[in-house]
C-alpha cells in the first residue's frame, strides 16, 4: 500500500494528479499513477499548453482537425476533449467503485470568461452536454461573476470545480453559492459533484514577498505560515458550513459535499519542506491535488497523518499576527486572483498562438 493509498484509506482524504497530458495516457503512465492511489485528475489552460506545446502528441489530430475547418480554439477544445475522455474513462472504475465519491476530471473554462456570468454558464453547460459524463467536473474561477456562475451551474444540476480560490471570505460565498445552488435544483441531488479549488503556495509566495519588503523582526518570523494557516480556518468554515438545518435538509435529497480541495501543493520557497501543504493539510473530505514531483516527495518522506484540523487556534493567532504586521489579506487575495486569471489567459493565447503556427507548418 502507498501513502497516496493511505491518505485515502486512513485520512479520508483524495489524492489527485494535477497534471493531465496526451502522453500520460498512451504510455499508460496514468494508469499506473491510478494503480498508486491516485483518484482524480485537475487540468488548467497551462498545463494544456504545456502539454500541446511540447512534442508531437497531437499533430495528427490537430492536423484533421484543421483539414476539417475547424477553427484553431475549436481545434483546441477538441484536443482538449479528447484527452479528458479518455482520462474520464481510465477514472470510471474509481468512480464507480467510491459510489460517485471520487474519479473526477477537471475542464477548466476558457480564462476569457472569467469575468462573464451569463458566458461561463452556457459554456459550464455545453462542456457538460459534449462530454456527458457523471466524473466530469468543469472548473469555474472564483471571481465575483465565477461565483455567480457556479450558483445558476449547480442548480442546472450540473457538477464544478471552483478554482482560483485565495480567501476565507471567497470561499465562504462560494460555499453559499453551492447551497443555493442545491437549494434551487430539482429532484434527486446525488449526481451533482464538486470541489472547491483553495490554491496554497500561491498565498504564501506574496505574503512572504509582503513580510520581506517590511523587513521588522517580528514580521521575517511569519514567513511561510499564512498558507497552512488560512487553509485550516478555510476547513473549519467548511465543517462549520456543512452542518445544521440548512444542509441536512439538502443531505435529505441527496446532496454530497462540496469538498475543500488543497491546490497550488507544490512548494515554491526551496527553503521550506518539499511535502509542507501536504502533510500539513490531511483531513477527512478533503482533496489535495499534486504535481507528479510533489507526489514523489511525500512518497519518499510525506507523513501520514491527520493534521487538517490541528493547530486552529494558533492559525487564527498567525493571521491576526500577519494583519497587525501590516499585511492586508484581502488584498493578497485580489492581486492572487487577478495574476491567476491573467496567468491562465497568457498561457491560453499563447497555446492559440503556437497552434496557429503548427497549422502553417502543417500546410493548414
């Protein structure tokens, strides 16, 4: 037994790849990566720009595509849609067998609509009519529009991943988006899934970058704690949020929980512990979504343990700390979600742009 088959059998919680590439597949990479525990799939636009990019894995596809007349962001949508079916088939057994608990793949919206309500919905929908299967999650930014997004998406019935996720006070609206989202849907609500993405090493990049330019003592003596920090209280509000009158209502009907998921798990800082936003974030229902290196280190040194929902009170001091620091993490979270819907968006043109160029080489 692995620890990645630990972390779900002992601490209830998921490991999933975050990484998702045509290679993967026909190698049968993934399937050895499932074989090892691993019980979902999240993809974004770079890691699909990556993947298209580099080498020669879709160039016959792509090439048909093209010959067809398809447009260039049609093209890519169905590269795109390809590699996600297949990695939806692989997930199936996993699904099936945690009785819809877990064997999700992750679509992420073109990032040009993350500040469109109206677009991201009837988008939301059509990936989940094109594709149609039950371990689909389409990914929603959390932006102020996404959130909305996401509401009107779940009570179409439809299941998401919410992403972009970089504050307590954003995860507290999307976590009410979901319930009433739930609220709003009709019949039996067990079909409807999903996740709600909170990015971790991304918050402590910039708060450490904050600390640093403060420069006091007490101020250095933070660094690299507000990630874990904000975490726990984010798995705190979600206990405290899925509990009560209002959810046990929706649990009546069927609901299933809007699970935390840890992402952004790789560390950034090389001065701090390969494995740091994973060990120090296991816990029942929730998620954490690793790189292929991060999975490597916590299989060579990661400790499993629960640890989620250890420390509370001292998270709550860390914050306090930081905002008496002089770090206002509010706007943490503002410049994080604007660089990460700028970063998504880059990454796409760029992708667009390099297709553009493999359809001239390739005569289209």
């Amino acid at each position: 037994m692995t620890k990645l088959h630990r972390l779900s059998a002992e601490c209830g919680q998921s490991p999933w790849l975050d990484n998702l590439r045509r290679s993967s597949i026909t190698t049968g990479e993934l399937v050895r990566f499932i074989e090892r525990g691993i019980r979902g799939i999240t993809s974004n636009p770079t890691i699909f720009q990556k993947a298209i990019s580099a080498g020669d894995d879709y160039d016959e596809q792509f090439k048909t595509l093209v010959e067809r007349h398809e447009t260039i962001e049609d093209a890519y949508w169905g590269l795109t849609v390809d590699d996600v079916s297949r990695a939806l088939a692989l997930l199936r057994p996993v699904y099936d067998g945690s009785d819809g608990a877990d064997g999700f793949v992750s679509l992420e919206l073109s990032p040009a609509l993350a500040h469109d309500t109206r677009a991201s919905v009837a988008d939301a929908l059509r990936l989940h009519e094109r594709i149609n299967e039950p371990n689909l999650l389409v990914k929603i930014p959390g932006t102020t529009e996404g959130v909305a997004a996401v509401q009107a998406v779940v009570a179409a019935a439809r299941s998401v991943n919410v992403t972009l996720i970089f504050s307590l006070d954003r995860y507290a609206q999307v976590i009410d988006a979901w319930l009433s989202g739930l609220e709003a849907a009709e019949g039996d609500l067990s079909g409807v899934h999903g996740v709600a993405s909170f990015f971790v090493s991304r918050v402590d990049t910039e708060v450490d970058r904050r600390l640093e330019a403060l420069g006091t003592e007490p101020a250095l003596a933070l660094r690299g704690k507000a990630a874990v920090a904000q975490a726990k209280l984010a798995y705190a509000l979600f206990r405290e949020r899925f509990t009560g009158e209002r959810w046990e209502a929706l649990a009546a009907r069927g609901a299933r929980l809007q699970r935390p998921l840890w992402a952004s798990t790789s560390t950034k800082n090389p001065a701090y512990p390969e494995t740091l936003y994973v060990d120090e974030l296991i816990g029942p229902d929730t998620v954490n979504t690793m790189p292929e290196p991060t999975i490597e280190a916590f299989e060579r040194s990661g400790t499993v343990a629960r640890t989620v929902d250890r420390g509370v009170a001292e998270s709550q001091r860390v914050i306090n700390e930081l905002e008496a620091a002089g770090v206002d993490l509010a706007d943490v979270s503002r410049t994080l979600e604007q660089e990460g819907v700028a970063a998504f968006a880059k990454s796409y043109d760029e992708l667009l742009a390099s297709l553009e160029r493999k359809a001239a080489e390739l005569g289209g």
